[in-house]
C-alpha cells in the first residue's frame, strides 16, 4: 500500500516519509561508542 512513497523517499534519502520500526525495546536503547559496542558483544559471545 505505501511502497510507492517509501521507495520514493529511500531513493530521496527523506527519512521524514519512510516507515522507520524502532520496535518495542526503544527505551532500552543506549549510546555507545563502536568500542563499547564491541566489548558488550564479545562478552556475550559464548566460548566452547
């Protein structure tokens, strides 16, 4: 139905228009720099 518009506006990088889904954990969202980012993800990763 809005495919049109969002193609559009992607081509037109006018993210005002487009369907931008930031999900349900958007206030659990931190700002991090790459290498904390990075830290956080290799602690998760599980070792054999």
């Amino acid at each position: 139905m809005t495919q049109d518009l969002r193609k559009a506006s992607s081509e037109e990088g006018d993210w005002n228009t487009m369907s931008l889904w930031a999900g349900q954990g958007l206030r659990l969202a931190e700002q991090l720099s790459v290498e904390q980012l990075m830290q956080r993800l290799t602690k998760a990763i599980p070792r054999q």
